[in-house]
C-alpha cells in the first residue's frame, strides 16, 4: 500500500512519544533538587586527599613527593612540602605538605593524579554541588578542605577502596616479616680504656 512505511514509522513515533511520559523505565529525568539519581560507583569528579585514622591532618597519606603536581595537565595542583618529618597517625615519621592545594576550577577530573600517587593518598570524589559566589579563590581548595577520611573513600567507591586497603595491608605485613628476618646489628665494640699514667 502506498505511503505504509510512513504510516508504520508514525505510529511508532507515537508509540515512543507516548511511551515516554507514561513508562517508568523510560522517564529519564527526576525533580533535582528534591530527588536524586544515585551514582554509580565509578563516578569521578574532583580529588580529594585520603586520611587515615581520626585527625585529618595528622592521618594523610600524602608524603608530599609533588609526582601528581609535576604530572598533571593543567598544572593546577600546588605542594610545599614541609622541611621537617611529622610522625602520622601510626606513629612514623613521614613527609607532609605544608601546603596542598587544587584549583578546580581548572581541574579537568582526568585522573591522571590518582594513577600516579604511589602513596594512594589522592582518589576521585563524587561530588557535584561545588558552585559558590566567591569569585576569587572560592575553588580554590586546601589541604583541609580536600582531606576525607578513608571511610568516605570506601562509601563512595567500595570495590577500589577495598582493594587498596588489602594491598596496603599486604604491603605492611610483608615489610614487618622482613624486618623481623633481618639479623640484629651488630653491637659496636666499646672503645678501648686508656691505661692512667
Ligand atoms: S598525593 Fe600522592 S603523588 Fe601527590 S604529593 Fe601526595 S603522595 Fe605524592
Ligand atoms: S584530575 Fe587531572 S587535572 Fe585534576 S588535579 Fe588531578 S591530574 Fe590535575
């Protein structure tokens, strides 16, 4: 019949057009603010700073070793790294940032970062709500605005955090049988006693 195909690809149109305010699998949009979609786990956004344990300065990860300042693309990531070791939240000496901030406003949630911390000091953050009326230096974050625990890390990405504390753990239980194998140092001998005269 003449003009079928037209006929069949109307009704179809209308079938989807209709289909879209009426089935719940398709309705694609929710009221934000009220409703939320939830994320899904691999969602990335800004970074962050991991810290362990209860103070937030005290228990980062970060050594300051500046590797995620020299590669990142934007270059909007800026560390001073204090001159002095300060023991963490186990009790080790370490270096830390005197200073640790990021620019996102020029970030570009690349990531590239996160990959080459050999510390996992720094993951990708889900949040999106970040707009503010500070013009100058509002995204501008320091280190205690960028520090979350590692329980945020482990609610906002399980599976990755999951697998870095088994490694971290790995990594620590394999570093303390090797130094338990070690052999104990030699005591140096006491300097010989000059005879009195
Ligand atoms: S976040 Fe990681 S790569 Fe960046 S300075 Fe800290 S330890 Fe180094
Ligand atoms: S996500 Fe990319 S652009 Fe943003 S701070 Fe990390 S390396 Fe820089």
């Amino acid at each position: 019949m003449l003009g079928e195909g037209i006929i069949k690809g109307m009704a179809q149109t209308a079938k989807n057009f209709l289909g879209s305010y009426s089935d719940p699998e398709r309705l694609v949009t929710v009221q934000y603010p009220e409703e939320r979609l939830p994320l899904k786990e691999n969602t990335r956004n800004f970074p962050f700073l991991v810290y362990d344990g209860a103070d937030p300065m005290a228990g980062l990860r970060c050594v300051a070793c500046q590797i995620c300042e020299k590669e990142c693309p934007p270059q909007c990531i800026y560390i001073i790294k204090d001159t002095a070791k300060k023991p963490d939240y186990m009790g080790k000496m370490q270096f830390q940032p005197k200073v640790f901030d990021i620019d996102i406003s020029v970030c570009m949630s690349c990531q590239i970062c996160v990959e080459v911390c050999p510390f996992e000091a720094i993951k990708m953050d889900t949040e999106y709500e970040l707009s503010n009326h500070d013009r100058f230096g509002g995204l501008l974050l320091d280190k205690r605005e960028l520090a979350k625990s590692n329980e945020h890390y482990h609610k906002i990405h399980p599976t990755d955090a999951t697998e870095v504390d088994a490694r971290l753990a790995a990594e620590k239980a394999k570093a303390e049988a090797k130094a338990k194998a070690a052999p104990a140092p030699v005591p140096k001998p006491a300097p010989p006693v000059k005879a009195a005269a």
